[in-house]
C-alpha cells in the first residue's frame, strides 16, 4: 500500500524544539470512512501530531500523507477537503447560525447545503437566532457546521463534547456517527475514554512522543492484563481455592482473568462446597480508561 491509499499516512512523523523532542518517530494510519481517536494526556505529543496533520505545524522529519496530500505544502485542494472543529472557534456573535455557515460555504467550490449541514449538526430549531444567545453546547454545534460548511472528506475533532451535559454528549455522538453514515473520515481527539470506546473504530495511545499502543478498544483492553477482574470478601482466616487464583487486594480478595465464568464457577463451588459465605462480590471488566492509565503511567515510569 501507498501513503495515498489511507486517508492518514504517518511513517517516522517527528518534531523537534530545540532539544526537546515533542513526536519521536511515530507511524500511523487511518483508513478511509473510519473513526480514529488519538488518545494521550497533556505534554504528550497529541496536540503536536494533530497540528502537523492540520498543517498548521511543521514536521523535522517522516512522512506524512493526509488525502493523498502533504499537509506541509499547505495546498488549497487539501484544505477543500478537511473540516477542523478546533477547542474554541471564533465566530461572529451577532450573526445567526443560518448566516455563519452561509458565510463560511461561500469559501467553497462546492459546499454542502445549508440547511443539511444545520440539520446536521443538530441545530435547525435554532437556524435563525443569533449565536451570542445559544448555550455552551449549542455554540459547540455551530462550530461543527461551520466545518461541514465545505462538506469535508475528513475531519478533526479536537476534544468536541468539552463542557457538555451527559445529554449534550450523547447527542453529539448520534452527530458524529451520522456524519459516518454518509462516508465521513473522523480523527477524534478527546480526554473522555468512554467516548472514544463508544465512538471509535480504532485508537492509539500516545505518551512521551511515542505510540505505545494502538488498535480497538477490545484490542487494547485485552492485550494488557486479564479483561475481568472479580473481587470480594471472605470470613476472616477463609482463603480460597489455589485454582481460582485469587490474591489479597487490601482488605478483599481479587481474581484478574479472562475467563470469568470459570473463575466464578470454582469461587462459588468451593464456597458451597465449604459453606463459606462470599460478600461484596464484584465483576468488572477492565476499561479503557483502565488500560489508558496502565500505559501512560508505564511511559512516564521509563523516562
């Protein structure tokens, strides 16, 4: 495959300041029509990368391919194509929402239809009211319209549902996975991981410039640890079977594994079996946010 083929190529991406080494030779591919999420705490790289892919940052080194373009070269073809939905967006207060997103598809050669895009991004019953009096999270809608405006090929999320009501949230999932119904490509970046799990196709985590993992959620979850994780108490001086594998976990007892039916199977056979009484039990399985901490914490521990 050619860096072409996919609408994002990165192979060796860096980017250097000086001494400091903000990407360190990251690769990276997403495909056509799909959700990315690019996860990493603050100072990790993830602003950098996403910027360099915006072309708004130059890269010292790699290669980098966005729709079949260098974004490096700052080509208006590129720019036709790509919608951005930065943190903050400046727009004009006093403009209706209906004005704002004329205005911006008058930028384009071929812009969506106006009235679509507001349907789209959630905000028809509030097309003629002026932007200065919409919520917090109706303002966060306009920008999204003001990025579908040019009806973009790909487009980049930055943190979308920052300061929304769980119900806001929700809604502008449904939006998103709309925008993947009509052939969108999405690159999120977000700091809730129950959002990337629910929203994303694949993911990768990066930490101190590098990737360190990459993938689906399932993948992820599954790759670093037993995914299901039992815990509960037990009478003082119980200790359970050997073959359940349980260990102490503070004042409980905890059993990490990935396969839970058996696991409990044995658990409750042998409290049965020796009339031991099993409280507070619990069976989670491991999260992504669990996974996200693991590795992250784990890159910092080798700096």
């Amino acid at each position: 495959m050619t860096l072409a083929d996919a609408a994002i190529d990165l192979r060796g991406l860096r980017k250097t300041y000086g001494s400091l080494e903000a990407v360190r030779g990251i690769d990276l591919r997403v495909e056509r029509g799909e959700v990315f999420a690019l996860l990493g705490p603050n100072g990790a790289g993830k602003t950098t990368t996403v910027e360099i892919l915006e072309g708004h940052r130059t890269r010292t080194a790699g290669e980098i391919s966005v729709l079949g373009h260098d974004p490096g070269r700052n080509e208006p073809a590129l720019k036709r194509r790509v919608g951005i939905v930065l943190q903050q967006t400046g727009v004009d207060l006093y403009l209706t929402v209906r004005e704002v997103v004329e205005m911006i598809a008058g930028y384009y050669p071929a812009p969506r239809d106006v009235d679509e895009v507001i349907g789209l991004a959630g905000l028809t019953e509030q097309r003629d009211q002026r932007v200065k009096k919409l919520s917090g999270g109706q303002r966060r809608r306009v920008d999204l319209a003001v990025a579908l405006a040019g009806d973009p090929e790909l487009l980049f999320l930055d943190e979308p549902t920052t300061g929304f009501d769980p119900s806001a949230r929700r809604q502008a999932w449904e939006t998103v996975r709309g925008l993947t119904a009509l052939g969108k490509t999405i690159f999120l970046t977000t700091h809730f991981m129950d959002e990337a799990q629910a929203l994303a196709d694949r993911l990768a985590i990066i930490a101190d410039g590098q990737i360190v993992a990459s993938g689906t959620a399932d993948e992820l979850i599954g790759a670093t640890s037993a995914a299901t994780r039992i815990r509960f108490r037990l009478p003082d001086g119980a200790i359970p079977p050997d073959a359940a594998g349980a260990r102490v976990a503070g004042s409980a007892w905890e059993i990490e594994t990935d396969a839970p039916t058996r696991a409990l199977n044995l658990l409750t056979g042998w409290a049965l079996e020796t009339e031991t009484p099993i409280g507070d039990l619990e069976v989670n399985r491991r999260s992504l946010e669990d996974v996200y901490l693991q590795l992250t914490a784990d890159a910092e521990a080798t700096e």
